[in-house]
C-alpha cells in the first residue's frame, strides 16, 4: 500500500504533462470546436482482441493506392484557401467529422483522377478539387489523397470531411448499380468505424448546407448548391448502410 501511495504523484504528473502536451486553438467559424494545430500520430493498425480484422485492416487491404500530386506547393495553397474559407492557415484533415458522397459525372476511374491530377485553378482560385476516394461500376476503389489531407471536394466543409467520388450521372445511376453501391457501403462502414462516426455523418453533397458544421460565411458559400446526392437518395443509402450493422460486426477480407 505504501508503495502504491508513493507511486501516486509520478502518475499525476505524467498525466497532467500528457494532457497538456500540444497546442491548441479555437478557429473562427468553429463553433467553438478546439482545432489542433499538429495532427496526433495515428497508432499502427492492429487487429481486434479476438483477432478480427479493423477498419484499418480492411481499408488497407482492399483499396487501391493511386495518389494524385499533392506536393508541398498543393499543401501550402490548401492552408492558404482554408484561411480564407475557414480562419485558419492549415492543410491537414486531423478530425473528419463527416463523410460525403457525390458522383463524378464520369464514366470511369481514369476520368477522375485525371481532373483531380493538375493544380489548376477553380472559381478563382488554387488549388485544383479532389476527393480522397474514387469508385467505378465495377467495384473498384481507389485512394486518391490520404484523409490526413484536406481536399477540396465541398464548399463550407472541407476541414472536417472526407470525400467519395463516383462513377455516374446522376444518384440514381450509382443506388441502382449494385457493384459500386456494394464496394460503396463497404468503404464507407470502413471509414466510419475507423473514424467512431454515426451514420447521420454520411452526407450527400446537396445537403451540405444543412450540415452543423457548414462555414455559412465562407466566401463561396452562395455559389449554388451541387445536385448530386439530394437527401432523398441519401436517405435511401443511409437505410442500406445501417444494414452493415454497428462497428463491433466482423470486417469482410474482400
């Protein structure tokens, strides 16, 4: 007992050392919501205590790495267009909060990536869009950008989230083809288990505005809002989704 008594003060002063250790501030437009300056380093994938794969294990297992250029120029023009959008200078996603679907208006992977490759200009400014996941017909995903990097895929939200492109026209071309929506529902549960996001925070990219987190005074706020994925069609999906079941269900290998 004496020991355990003596040991106290140590263990107090690691804690208070850990729990202050990192900068923080609150960012304009936040809503209050402490932004950390550094990212904290994610710890190495490991398998659940019975042995079952994570989400981590399935992401790296079943999608593609092919990442478009995302230099240090590219960085230093996302800190740039996230003052200007957000408050503050910063070019790394440290706290998705959100998951965001669209449809690329393209037939195929190629098409995608090849928008997303340059860094040219939209509406004005640098950097060129993104969206840190792509995938087509067949079932096929593939990992553009890694989701420790802000892309700019959604007017008002992309410091908290991450983007899924599609192959598609339209919404219902992706609902009604079932190869992509299996390989869809997949990465999603993925990403949300590996992330402790709700099915709420799966989001089409109309209902943006609508979104909690939603910078109503970024610059490009009134631009107009995108058609892809209204709340109807997310609805339907968000329904398919929860059919995965809770995060503690087993990660299919493939």
């Amino acid at each position: 007992m004496r020991k355990l008594i003596a040991l106290l003060p140590v263990v107090l002063a690691v804690s208070l050392i850990a729990g202050c250790s990192g900068d923080a501030e609150e960012s304009p437009g936040s809503g209050g919501r402490t932004v950390v300056s550094e990212p904290t380093e994610r710890p190495e994938p490991t398998e659940s205590p019975d042995g079952r794969p994570t989400p981590a294990d399935w992401l790296e297992k079943n999608v593609d790495q092919r990442p478009i250029p995302f230099d240090a120029e590219r960085k230093r023009q996302m800190a740039e267009y996230s003052l200007s959008h957000y408050g503050k200078r910063e070019w790394r996603l440290t706290d998705p909060k959100l998951i965001v679907i669209h449809f690329a208006v393209a037939d195929t992977l190629d098409s995608i990536w090849s928008t997303f490759e340059g860094d040219s200009e939209h509406n004005g400014e640098p950097p060129n869009t993104c969206t840190h996941f792509a995938i087509d017909g067949t079932g096929k995903t593939i990992q553009m950008v890694d989701t420790s990097i802000r892309c700019r895929h959604v007017i008002g939200l992309n410091d908290v989230a991450i983007g899924i492109e599609h192959t598609g026209h339209s919404d219902a071309d992706v609902l009604g083809d079932a190869e992509e929506m299996k390989a869809s529902l997949r990465l999603v549960q993925a990403l949300r288990c590996e992330y402790g996001l709700p099915v709420r925070a799966v989001i089409g990219h109309h209902e943006t505005p609508d979104s909690p987190y939603f910078h109503a005074d970024d610059p490009h706020a009134d631009i107009g809002v995108h058609s892809d994925f209204n709340k109807e069609s997310m609805d339907e999906y968000r329904a398919r989704l929860r059919k995965s079941g809770p995060c503690s269900r087993r990660f299919a290998s493939s």
